[in-house]
C-alpha cells in the first residue's frame, strides 16, 4: 500500500486538512485529464469550469474509495475524474441536437461507404455523401470523439444505474455476476476491434488511453502533427463504435 493509500485510510470524514493536502497533490491529474478532453472540445466551453467538475470527482473519489480492495487510489481517482467531467459535459449537452444528429449522420455514412466500397474510405468520399464541406467535416469528426460511449448507448440511463456501474467498472470487479459478463464481453470484443485497426490508429489509441499521453506528446513520438493525432484518433474511435454497433453493443 502506497503512503497516499495509508493516508486514505486514515482519512476521516471530518479531516478537512488532509483532504486538502490529497486534492493539492492531484490537482495535476486534474487538469491533465481536463486538457485532454478539452482536445475534443469547442472554444466555447469553458476549462476552468471542467476542473472544478473534476475536483468534485476528485473528492468523490477521496470519500468513496474502499483501501482494502485490490485496486490503486490512483486508478479510481482517475476513473471518477473523467466520470465527473464527462457526465457534467452530458448534462450541459454541448453538442446540441443538430451536432448529435451530424455525429450519428457521419457514423452512417462511414458504415454505408465501407459497405459499399469494401475497403477504408477516404474524408473527401464521407464528406461527399454527407453533402458538407471538409471543413464541417473535420469539425464534427472531431466532436465525435469526445465520449467514447455513453451509458445511454448501452441502456444505462438512470442515476443510480450510472453510479453502480461506475463503482464497478473503476473498482475493476464486484458481485453482480451479469454485469460482469456483459462488460467483460464489451472489452474483449473492443479489444479484438483495437488489434484490427490500421497500425497507425492502433497506435494512437494505445498511446492515448493506455499510456494517458497527451495529443502534443503523441505527435512528437510518431513525428506528426498534433492536428494530424486528432484526426488519426477521431477515425479509430467512429471505426470502433461502428463495429460496437454492428456488434450490438451500443444501442441506436
């Protein structure tokens, strides 16, 4: 066990100075994590906000977290955090009605092309069919990409339902047997979807959710730009949430 982890341990509810010597310490997670969903994100939503978002679901995790099971402060901290951030975003509903309808025309469109032309399309080809120009193109693309799934689209919608799953998705197990397989089932599908991309997407994808890099920092590894690492990333994840949906795991 970590000295965080100890210190959690000892935390009581009413340790106010403690709790705040563990949110200083992870305010840099804080706003790594914000910054890289703000990649995704228009100039019109403001950061600051997002990091206050973060720092409740900081202290969430602060309070929630269980030492004596199996998984790191670190891992769950980081789970809640982005939970937070991206549930606040939901409940904003940024995108608006128009952007999701775009979105799911450019899901559609991709499916229909690939169908049709039995290889990968191309931008200009996606941008054809859905009668916009590159540009507005690139923009939705972009907005694609900021939740990789929602709970909606797996038939999670009630707040209770929502904080279960959380719990048991960042505690890495639990009790119910059903949940279990179903989320097992969604990884290892996803995980075999991921080893299918084209190398440069499988790369990107690793290097953004499994090694938490940064959009800049992949951009210096692979020598790309780092508008270039958003458009690699924006296709892989339509890719996957085509072949999610084809596989029935993500609802229309």
């Amino acid at each position: 066990m970590s000295a965080m982890e100890s210190q959690l341990k000892k935390l009581k509810k009413d340790d106010h100075l403690l709790r705040n010597e563990i949110i200083a310490e992870y305010l840099p997670y804080v706003n790594r994590i914000v910054n890289r969903i703000a990649t995704h994100l228009p100039p019109t939503v403001d950061v600051d906000d997002l990091v206050n978002v973060g720092i409740i679901g900081l202290i969430q995790a602060i309070e929630r977290y269980d030492p004596a099971r199996d998984n790191k402060f670190m891992t769950y901290a980081v789970f809640r955090i982005k939970g937070a951030v991206l549930s606040e975003l939901r409940s904003r509903d940024f995108l608006g009605r128009t952007t999701r309808k775009k979105i799911r025309n450019l899901e559609k469109a991709y499916l229909k092309l690939e169908q049709q032309l039995g290889r990968d399309v191309k931008d200009e080809e996606v941008a054809r069919e859905m009668e916009i120009d590159l540009d507005q193109f690139y923009q939705v693309k972009r907005m694609s990409s900021i939740s990789f799934i929602s709970f909606e689209e797996i038939g999670v919608t009630s707040q209770e339902e929502k904080e279960t799953l959380m719990d048991f998705l960042s505690n890495e197990g639990g009790e119910d047997a059903l949940s279990l397989t179903a989320i097992k089932e969604i990884k290892a599908t996803l995980a075999k979807h991921i080893e299918n991309l084209p190398e440069k997407e499988r790369l990107v994808v690793s290097m953004y959710y499994s090694d938490e890099m940064t959009m800049k920092e992949i951009g210096l590894a692979l020598d790309i730009t780092e508008s270039r690492v958003s458009q690699i990333h924006s296709q892989a994840v339509l890719r996957l949430r085509n072949k999610l949906r084809k596989d029935g795991f993500i609802e229309d």
